[in-house]
C-alpha cells in the first residue's frame, strides 16, 4: 500500500486536452435538447442576453481560478484553496458537493445514452446499452491520463465540429443562401422582434439567467486537471481563454440560429430544435445524425465526470480527510479506488433514477444543481482571501505567474453575481426545491467534517496517554 501512496499524478495533459475536458464537461443535452424550451421562456434576445451575462459570470470566475491554479496547480484544485484559504470545513464540502455533481450525472448519463440506442436498436434493453456504456467510460478513465486525455479529445471534437457546421448551415439559411421548406424569403431575425425583445417579462430572463449559470457548469474542471498538466503556468491562462471564448461563440451562436429559424411559439414543445432546423433547411437523416452527436456529447460529459469526481475523492484523501484507501495510485498515476467508488456512485444514482425518481433522485439532482455555483463562490472567495495573505507576507503581486485583474473588483463581482443565482432560485417554484435540499446538506458535511476531526483529536489525545503510561 505504502509504494501505491508513493505514486504520483503523471502531467501528460496538453493545452488542447484542456480546452476539450472543459468543453466535453459544458457542452452537452443541456445545449442540444434544452435550447429551445429556454428561448421559449425568456424570448429570443432575452435568451441571448442571458447567455452573455452567464458567461461574464463564468470569466470572472475562471479569472480567478486561473491565478489560483498557476500559483498552485494541484490536481483537486478548488477544494485544496477552499480548505487553505476559507476553512476545512469548506473545503471538506466543497469536494463532496462536486463530487456528488458529477456522480448523479453519471447515472442520467449512461440511461440517456441507452435511451438514444433505442433509435437503431429498438430489441436491445436500455439497460444493455448503459452498462455497456459504463464499461467503456470507466476503461478509459483506468488506463494512463494521457489516453483519458485523449479519448475526451476526440469525443469533444465530434460536438464542436457539429455546433460548428450547424452555425454554418444556419447562417446560410438565415440569409437566404440556402432555401428553407415552407419559406420563399430569407427569415433573416424576424422572428427576434415577432413577439417584441421581452415576450414574457424581465423577470423570466432572470429564471433564465439561473439555468444558463448551470449551463455553463464544467469550465471549472481545468482547475481539476492542473495537477496533471504539462507547464501549468503556460497552459491554463491559455486554456481559460480559449475556452471562454469558445464557449460564448458555441452557445450565442447556436441560439441566434435556432431563434431565427424557429417560430418563438413553438420552440419549447419540440424534443430536438436542432433537428427541427435541419429538416427545415433539409439536410438528409438529419435525426440520426443529431442523435449521433447528442449520444457523443453524453458519453463525453460522462468521460469528464468520471474524471472529476475520482480526482475529488483523491484530493478529499490526500489531505487525510477521508480514508487513505483512496490516495493510493497505480504506477500509470490513476487513483483507480476513487475512479471505482464514483462509478459505483453513478451506478447508485442511476438506479434510484430508476426507483425512486421522484424522491431520492429529486433530492440528488436538486443538491447537484445548487452545487455548481456554490462551488463558482468558493472559487471566488479562495482567490479574494489568496491574494491577500500572499502580500501580507510580503509577497510581490508582479512575482505571480497569472494574475487575476482588477483585484479585488473581479473576485467579489463573480462571488455577488453567484450569490444572486442562488437568492433567485427561492423565487422559482420550480427550482426552490435546490434549496431545501442542498442548504441541508451543506450543513451535513460541515457537521460531519467537524464531529470526525474531533474523533480523531480525541483518539489521537487517548494513543498519546496510553503511550506516557
């Protein structure tokens, strides 16, 4: 066991493995299934705002991350500045919150997947296909990091490649260059004024607003994979920004396509608008290859979650507070216990998705939601609280590697804007349920943290006694 704990993270993960983890972890059913019901409720340039605004959140927070990780690139990352810079307590649940994000979304994962095969495979069970599903996301999480690196590459490049193609595709038929069925002009943005720029309110942009910060979720896995990334100083400020960028141009773009080409009205009642404007510009098998991508971008996410939630548990091991079985690694650098037990986790979630959907996964899906962005506050609380002690001490601000800009404006702008999604979701029935579920737990794991390092203070204090006896 002793020669396990002596093994370490190898950093094998380039600038582009970075971008493409952090993409595969955003870009997902969320984008491809969801779209069209959010156009629905905030209206076309309301959800466009929307999205901007989310991602002004997004960069602010990585803005921070991104001093935080090239000071002190640890694989964990934010949960080790949470314990270092806020409390251990915060830190202790920090790591369980994410990791729990990522483990329920395992378990929708693998059964959406299954789901999509029933389209060429009707005779097979779901189930046959999710485990099968399983088996390979947890294969390329257990071989070395540089074949989980790559692996996830390739998955992401599929969706980008498509969300590429689809702006393509949609900005021709936009402009009349090439025709649509049913329609002798070019639609150019009318539909964006047909129903004026705010249909249904400014309040319901505001809800919108909620969902887009989860949206978002994932670009913060950088922070995750600094630990095993080659020239961190170099590679993450790289990575931050061609993410950011990326991810504004993939989302605006994709929802100035589908609000120009689909009526507002009926947006939200379709089960794929992507698929609906691929038939309307006429794009043969245009179902098939959207459940192709769609079945990509699953299986992508679930690869990053795998990821993130093992190196949560390595991380949560490593600073002793949790059982050590799960800091030990393998000669290729995996922490293959924690890679195990969070596909174990996903394998619970994805049964009482199963037998009990309305109760105990309810609860883990609502906590899971709530967590992202409490997980974006610490991230902006740790660098507030870094950079202060870091001069305290003496330090020169020019000697960091990255800086974040207009400190302290950057950190607590991101940590109110955060703070706002959160205070908002108490006005949304629909989504109040996070809170009743995820203010609880939080108070859980503090608990828990404190009642078991009093335990081993108390246990330690008896070794000592009977010892000098």
């Amino acid at each position: 066991m002793e020669n396990e704990r002596k093994h370490s993270f190898q950093r094998k993960m380039q600038a582009r493995h970075l971008v493409m983890l952090s993409l595969g972890g955003v870009i997902g059913t969320g984008l491809f299934l969801s779209s069209g019901y959010t156009i629905q409720q905030a209206g076309p340039f309301g959800t466009i705002l929307s999205y901007l605004i989310g991602a002004l959140v997004v960069y602010l927070v990585m803005l921070c991350l991104g001093e935080l990780s090239v000071h002190m690139p640890e694989t964990g990352a934010f949960h080790s500045y949470a314990a270092k810079y806020i409390g251990p307590g915060t830190g202790f649940t920090v790591a369980w919150l994410y990791w729990l994000t990522w483990t329920v979304a395992l378990g929708s994962e693998f059964t959406a997947a299954g789901l999509l095969m029933q389209r060429w495979f009707p005779s097979i069970s779901v189930w046959i296909w999710s485990a099968l599903f399983a088996a390979l996301i947890f294969f390329l999480n257990i071989l070395t990091v540089k074949f989980f690196a790559e692996s996830e590459f390739w998955f992401a490049s599929v969706k980008v490649v498509a969300i590429v193609l689809f702006i393509i595709l949609g900005g021709a038929a936009i402009i009349g260059v090439l025709p649509m069925a049913g329609s002798e002009t070019a639609p150019l943005f009318s539909n964006f004024t047909s129903a004026g720029l705010f249909p249904n309110g400014a309040f319901a942009i505001i809800m919108t607003m909620l969902a887009v910060n989860f949206a978002f979720s994932g670009t913060e896995l950088i922070g995750i994979a600094a630990g095993e990334t080659v020239n961190p100083e170099k590679t993450i400020p790289k990575a931050i920004r061609t993410t950011l960028w990326r991810l504004i141009i993939f989302f605006v773009g994709t929802i100035v396509v589908l609000a120009s080409l689909l009526p507002f009205s009926e947006a939200g009642v379709l089960e794929s608008p992507f698929v609906a404007v691929l038939d309307t510009i006429g794009v043969p098998y245009a179902a098939d290859i959207m459940n192709f991508v769609i079945l990509t971008a699953i299986l992508s996410a679930a690869n990053s979650g795998l990821y993130a939630s093992s190196r949560m548990l390595w991380s949560l091991s490593d600073k002793n507070t949790i059982s050590p079985v799960f800091a030990k690694m393998t000669k290729k650098g995996i922490p293959l216990n924690a890679v195990v037990f969070s596909m174990l986790g996903g394998g619970l979630a994805l049964f009482s998705s199963i037998i009990a959907p309305d109760t105990v996964y309810l609860v883990l899906v609502s906590i899971s939601g709530l967590a992202v962005v409490v997980v974006w506050m610490s991230i902006a609380a740790s660098q507030f609280l870094f950079r202060r002690q870091y001069i305290r001490e003496g330090n020169s601000v020019e000697d960091l590697g990255y800086r974040t800009p207009l400190y302290p404006l950057v950190p607590i702008a991101s940590f109110i804007l955060c703070l706002a999604s959160c205070i908002g979701i108490a006005f949304d029935p629909a989504q109040r349920v996070a809170l009743y579920c995820g203010i609880p737990f939080i108070v859980i794991c503090y608990a828990g943290y404190y009642i078991s390092q009093g335990l081993k203070k108390r246990g330690a204090e008896y070794v000592e006694q009977n010892q000098s006896n």
